[in-house]
C-alpha cells in the first residue's frame, strides 16, 4: 500500500506536511512513524489532528498490517531534507548532505544552503561553493548549531 500517496492528501488539507512515513518493527511489535511539519512548526494541537486524519484516513483504506502502533510526531530539530522544497526552505541554515559518488574525494559533505531551485542545491562548504543535482543526494538533514536559530 502507498501509505504516503495515501497520506499525503489528507494531511495536505489541513495545511500539514508530511515529511515521512514507515512502518518498521521494534521489539516484536510494528509501529508505523508518521513525520509531519507545517510553516512554523507543528504544535500539539496540530500533532493530535494530523493523528486523527491518519487514523481515519487508514481505518477507511483498510491498513491491516497486523497489531500495530501509530506515532505522529514533528521531525525535531535536526530536520531530513528529501524534496527540493525542504531545501529551499532551509536556505541559510546548515546541513550535512551525504552523495552517491564522492565530490572532491568525499561523500559527506557540510555546509550552508545557499539556494535550491531547477533541481539543483548550492552549498557554501568550508572548500567553496558547490552544486549538487538533488539526485545524486542520497541523504541530507540539517544541522543544529548551538546558539544558532536552530
């Protein structure tokens, strides 16, 4: 089952974004972790919403994976970074960006967001300006910096 195709829609009218959604297995039971956000953070009020629009949202699709749990909850401070927006939205914060090939001998780069658009996110690293095309982005997230915003 698409669970974020699924999701999404729901989610999305009630202005809440989802960021990610699993279903894994811990200590013998399943637990399907719902990730969500919104312009300015999610609050309680907005968690306990987007848990009931799931819940329904599943109960109407007839999601039976078994005895399971669901966890709504925000992504926290250190925030992942999938899609091309959730870059754009972070422009001017740090992030570490893991690669599929190695950009000037390494993987894991770290830097400032300087700008995401047309497919492609620039950083200011500490070895310059650089350019990534958000495919060859295997993972990002972005960094907290102790007495920053973030």
């Amino acid at each position: 089952m698409d669970l974020e195709g699924l999701l999404r829609p729901v989610l999305d009218a009630d202005g809440i974004e989802l960021v990610e959604v699993g279903l894994t297995r811990e200590h013998g039971r399943r637990v399907l972790r719902v990730t969500v956000d919104r312009e300015g953070g999610v609050d309680l009020d907005a968690i306990a919403l987007a848990s009931e629009r799931v819940s329904r949202r599943l109960d109407l699709a007839g999601f039976n994976p078994g005895p399971y749990s669901l966890e709504v909850s925000s992504p926290g401070l250190e925030r992942p970074l999938r899609e091309l927006r959730d870059f754009a939205r972070n422009v001017g914060e740090r992030a570490t960006v893991k690669t599929a090939a190695p950009i000037d001998g390494a993987m894991t780069l770290s830097g400032t967001i300087l700008e995401a658009q047309d497919g492609r996110v620039t950083m200011q690293t500490d070895g310059g300006v650089i350019e990534l095309a958000l495919e060859d982005i295997v993972s990002a997230r972005t960094v907290l910096e102790w007495g920053g915003r973030r």
